[in-house]
C-alpha cells in the first residue's frame, strides 16, 4: 500500500460459482511511494474465495496476468478514464 498512496480498488463483479465466490477486480495508481518509479498501472484480476462456515472467507487464490502487472510497472500506462488518480 505504501507503494501506491492513491490506489483504488475497484469492484467489477462477484458472483457465486458452486461453493466457492469469485470477486472480479482492477486496480488504478500510480507507483509513487517510497521507491516507486512513478508509473501508473491499470490492472485486473480477480479471487476464488472459499468461505468457512461462518460466512467469512477461509481461503483466497488470487488471479492477475503478472507479465502485464510488470511492464505496468516499469513503463506505466495511460490514465483509465475510471480512475481519479
């Protein structure tokens, strides 16, 4: 978090499938924390959550295209028109 002080979340989707919830994510910042090389990213993914038996997630596995992640983070992207950073 320290990495990217404006980072926002952004929810696209959650749906159940089977037992399991699958939460569809992206992410937007900008890498201008400590070290950070200033770069913007724009990146989505999502978790399988398998949920215990009483009701909180009990396990997460978590899905992005890291190759895609990496080269955001060296040469950064352009604004998303859905983000506010």
């Amino acid at each position: 978090m320290t990495a990217f002080p404006n980072l926002q979340v952004l929810m696209d989707d959650a749906l159940m499938q089977d037992e399991r919830a699958v939460y569809y994510w992206t992410l937007v910042g900008a890498n201008t924390g400590p070290g950070g090389a200033g770069h913007r990213v724009h990146i989505s993914g999502y978790e399988v959550w398998t949920l215990g038996d009483d009701g909180l997630i009990a396990e997460s596995q978590g899905h992005l295209d890291s190759v895609a992640y990496q080269r955001q983070l060296e040469c950064g992207v352009e604004q998303s028109p859905r983000s506010r950073f």
